[in-house]
C-alpha cells in the first residue's frame, strides 16, 4: 500500500479515482472561487524553515499532552460528516486509526455513524465530539448529554457554519446536502463500480441509505432527505449561548473556527479550554485569511492560557512543524484523513497519519529538534 501512496497527495489521487466525481469535489473542493483554498497552502509555502545544526537529535519525541491527556504526535483528525461515505463506516475506521497512532479523533455531528457507536466500536480512543448550535438548541444540548454519557473527553462548538453553503460545484454533480439522485450522478457513481459495490451496495443491502445518526431519534433522516428546521444552523446564537454549553460540559470545551484574536479572548473569557484556528478547510468564507498566518495572533492572546489548535490546509509534515514553531500545540487534519480512509478504511487512515509522522520526524531531524517541544519560533522564517 506504501508504494502507492509515499505522500497525502497521492492518497487524494487514489481518492480521486476511487470515489465518484461529485464525492470527490464534495470532500476535495473550496467555496466559491477556491481563493481560500488556494491560499491555505500558499500561506504554508510562504513560510520557510530556518535549522540549527550539529545539535543531538537522536532520540526524537512528537509526544504532547493536552487537555490532561498524552498524545503521540501533535495531530488530531477533523470532524468531517461523510467519513462513513468514503468507506462502510469510515468513521469507526477513522476513530480506531487515530486510537491505535495515540491520537484523538472528532466525531462530526453530521456524522453517519453515531455518538454511541463511536465509543463502542472505537474504544479506548480519546474522542472529542463536534457540536453545532441549532435553531432549536435544546436538541444540542441533547447531543452533548448523550456525548457526556459515552465519555467523550472533548467538546467541539464550530462556530463558522451559520451560513448555508451553496458551491456550485456541488449543485451541478446533484451533490448538494441534502443528496438527490440525478441523472448525472447516477452516471457518476456507475463510473465507479468498485465503490458503488463496497460502500454504497453494502450500506443498502444491510442497514440502507446511510442516515444522520446522531439527529434527534424522530429527525434521523437518511442522507438524502431535507434536515428540519430546527436543525438548522441558528443565525441568532451569541456568546451566551456558548457559556451555556460551558455550564452544561464538565469535559475540554474547544472553539473552532476562530479567526482572529478578539474571538480568542472572548473564547477564553467564556470559559473554553481550547481554540481550533480554522477557515474549514477553504469551505465556507471564500475571502477568508489563512489560518496559519492567522496562528501567532492568537497564540500570542491566549497562548499558554487555553491550548491552541489549527486546521485547514495541512498536507505535509513541515506544515505542522511550521505551525508548531508558530504557537500552535496540536493540528487537525481534515481532508487528509477523508483521503485515506477513502483509500483502505482503517488503513488508509492509518496510512495518512504515518505520512505525517514520518515527515514530521525528518523535519525535525533536519532542523535540529529533538522533539516537537524544542521547535520555536526562530526556526522559522515569515514574509
Ligand atoms: C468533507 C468535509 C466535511 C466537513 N464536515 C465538518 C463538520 O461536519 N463539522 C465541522 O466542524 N467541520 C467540518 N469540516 C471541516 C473540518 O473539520 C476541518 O476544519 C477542515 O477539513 C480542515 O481543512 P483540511 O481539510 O484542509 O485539513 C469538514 C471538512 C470537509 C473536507
């Protein structure tokens, strides 16, 4: 398997050719002119290592601790909704991978596998759950009692959701939420044989059209269907609403889809113990700054104070080096991940986190760090 994919891009190639068209651009593809997508990976090119040589780097380390637990590398994956689409329960695939490489692994809310199935099948894992404030934010609190009760360390409120998205991509290959058959992507899914019989056919020949399992027991709907009103994203929610979830969440609280300093502070002031520094991966806000040009700002606020994360854009070991060096404890991966459990399941996914360990582990060798611990900010370069 190895010799097919030596790095994440050559997973999202095989991804590319495993998955239909409209999946693909539906997980691989940004909002509306891709700038920000774009400009993810240009901010990292942007921003170049700076070594330290005949230092000792034998020995080396990745291991972090945040939120009270160990970690072994400086890695979480993302919550994505359509793990469960890459692969028959992609994310019980995606959870174990991240159990068995020691570390912890998100559960979307619009995940097709749900909260209690997660913590059965992936046990042992540190699980943080992804929250959405909905309209009616009773049934959110719902969600997190339920999260609470399967022992999830970790809360996740994304707060960059609110509008509804509309990529044009998405509305021309029919795979816009909710999913519709169409005659154009039948066409794309008869493409590709292999996924139509071991994701698709199997899902309809045992359990049927894969459904948003963690929705309220009368809204579970299957994944074709309109999501209630009340499931909606709240245009109306404010911070308040977020110190209620902290009243209500024994467990880490984290804040994702912070984008500038201010909203750091506020998330800290509001009790969070952690913040994810995201654009979405370059899916929403299309004129949105890249999160790792965004990252000292607000390690500089907060940082030391309340942990620290970023996502979007991350496909290489030095990314997270880089990121390191620049404030950040721990990296999502979002993309990445979806690409390799749409490789081989669990180790596909498996795979994707390998890559990064052994990238990051020879960046660390070739700057002179011992472990991610050592890396400072003097070991990069800004523009
Ligand atoms: C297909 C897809 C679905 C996603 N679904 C969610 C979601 O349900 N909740 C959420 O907070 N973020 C979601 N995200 C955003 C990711 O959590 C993460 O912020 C983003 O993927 C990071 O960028 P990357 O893909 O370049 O690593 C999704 C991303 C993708 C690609």
């Amino acid at each position: 398997m190895t010799m097919h994919a030596l790095n994440i891009d050559d997973l999202r190639e095989i991804a590319r050719r495993r998955l239909p068209r409209g999946l693909f651009e539906f997980v691989d593809r940004g909002a509306e002119d891709e700038v920000a997508l774009r400009n993810n990976r240009l901010a990292f090119e942007a921003i170049k290592l700076n070594p330290r040589g005949l230092v000792d780097v034998s020995d080396r380390s990745q291991e972090i601790s945040i939120f009270g637990r160990t970690q072994q590398m400086p890695l979480a994956i993302a919550p994505t909704g359509c793990a469960g689409l890459m692969w028959m329960h992609g994310a019980i695939a995606q959870a174990r991978a991240a159990r068995d490489a020691g570390i912890p692994f998100a559960l979307s809310t619009a995940s097709t596998s749900s909260i209690e199935t997660i913590a059965e099948q992936a046990h042992g894992a540190t699980l943080w759950f992804q929250l959405y404030l909905w309209n009616d934010i009773t049934l959110s609190h719902q969600l997190m009692a339920r999260a609470a009760a399967s022992g999830y360390h970790g809360l996740i409120v994304t707060i960059d959701s609110i509008a509804k998205y509309e990529r044009e991509y998405n509305i021309r290959n029919g795979f816009s939420m909710p999913f519709r058959l169409t005659r154009r992507n039948v066409a794309d899914v008869l493409m590709r044989p292999r996924w139509l019989a071991d994701v698709l056919l199997r899902y309809l020949l045992t359990s049927g059209m894969p459904k948003y399992e963690n929705y309220p027991r009368l809204a579970r709907r299957s994944i074709t269907s309109t999501p209630g009103k009340a499931m909606s994203m709240s245009e109306t929610m404010t911070w308040e609403d977020f110190r209620t979830v902290r009243s209500k969440w024994q467990q880490a609280l984290i804040v994702k889809g912070i984008l500038c300093a201010d909203d750091a502070i506020r998330a800290r002031d509001c009790g969070a113990d952690g913040v994810v520094v995201s654009n979405h991966g370059g899916r929403h806000l299309d004129s949105a700054r890249a999160p790792i040009d965004v990252l000292p700002e607000v390690a500089e606020a907060v940082g030391g104070q309340i942990t620290v994360m970023v996502d979007s854009g991350f496909r290489r070991g030095s990314d997270v080096v880089k990121a390191r060096a620049l404030g950040a404890d721990c990296v999502l991966i979002g993309r990445p991940a979806l690409y390799g459990t749409a490789y081989a399941g669990q180790e596909g996914t498996a795979l994707a986190i390998e890559i990064f360990r052994r990238e990051i582990d020879r960046v660390l060798v070739q700057i002179g760090c011992k472990t991610v611990n050592d890396v400072r900010p003097t070991h990069v370069v800004r523009p």
